[in-house]
C-alpha cells in the first residue's frame, strides 16, 4: 500500500496545478460537499494538517505497534513530513472521525445509518 500510494503522490506532483493532497483510504467516507472541502483548503493555504503524537503513546496496544509496524504509510508520512521543512507549517488537528470502540464487529467501529 505505501509504495501505490508513493507512487501515485510521483505521479500527482507532476502536474504543478496539484497543490494539495488528502489521502482516503477503504474505511475513510467523505460527508462533506467537496465545495466545502475544497473552501477548508483554500482558507489554509500554507497549512499540513496531521494529527500526530510519539510513540510510545497510551492509546494504542503496548504503546506502539507490534513487529515495528502494522500500516507503515500511518506513521511515514508523519515522519517524513515532520522532519522538512514543512514541519513548521504542520497542525496537529485530525479532520476526520474515529469511533475508536469495539462496535459493529471492528476496532476502530465501522460507522453505520445511526451515526
């Protein structure tokens, strides 16, 4: 998965008129109007919004992964993008929702109708 996303990030940057990008995985569904979405980038211009935070952190199973990774493309661009220049310009703020419960048969939950 992260050398396809490497990949396509390549192919992306050639054309100049790209300037941002927001990664959607298989579990990531947008609810908002791209209009709104595309407005939220242009009032941030400048701005990399990750939500980050060291390892070893409370949240998570031992406190970080098992076997050193379990999805390495969560932490790599985190880690890349940390260590740039770009660094100084990063909000650590998620723009997306987790349920991070058991529910529905997974962990983090599968959001359904009632959500």
């Amino acid at each position: 998965m992260l050398k396809t996303v490497l990949f396509l990030l390549k192919k992306s940057v050639e054309d100049k008129e790209n300037g941002y990008f927001h990664l959607l995985s298989g579990q990531d569904y947008p609810i908002k109007p791209v209009a709104e979405f595309t407005g939220f980038i242009d009032a941030n211009q400048g701005n990399e919004f990750l939500e980050y935070h060291t390892l070893p952190h409370s949240r998570w199973e031992n406190g970080t992964y098992r076997r050193y990774t379990f999805v390495p493309e969560e932490t790599n661009f985190h880690t890349v993008v940390l260590n740039s220049p770009f660094k100084d310009h990063v909000v650590n703020r998620r723009l997306r929702y987790v349920d991070w419960r058991y529910r529905n048969g997974n962990y983090p939950a599968n959001l359904n109708e009632s959500d």
